[in-house]
C-alpha cells in the first residue's frame, strides 16, 4: 500500500517544498513505478528483470553478512 506524500509549504516557499515532494517520490520509487508503466513489458523482459533484482538484493545482503562477521 502507497501513502500519500505530505510536504507542508512554509512561508510560500514552493521551490524548497519541490524539492523535498521530489525527493520523497524519488525515495519511495514512485518515478521508477510510472516509467515502469509507460510502456508494456514482454513476460520475458519482466523475467529477466526479476532475476537481476534478486541477484542484487542477494549481492547486497552478503555484503551485509561479511562486514558484520569482520
């Protein structure tokens, strides 16, 4: 489940305010989730993508697991 964003504008200073909405959309993968859905995927494509996703998520946790055994 989503949440909304909610960015407060202080004083009527929208580029500062811009910048943190952008920042959190950047953060929960919103930008990577609409280009995602632009245009159509082969299941093929979506395969393979899943398959580096979980190598890097594994790639990552190993890391993780030898620099806490150190």
């Amino acid at each position: 489940m989503i949440t909304a964003a909610k960015i407060i504008v202080v004083d009527n200073q929208i580029e500062p305010a811009l910048k943190a909405l952008k920042k959190q959309m950047q953060k929960d993968g919103l930008f990577q989730e609409m280009k995602r859905r632009v245009a159509y995927d082969k299941p093929s494509v979506k395969r393979k993508r899943k398959q580096a996703a979980a190598r890097k998520k594994r790639r990552k946790a190993m890391r993780r697991v030898e620099r806490d055994g150190e």
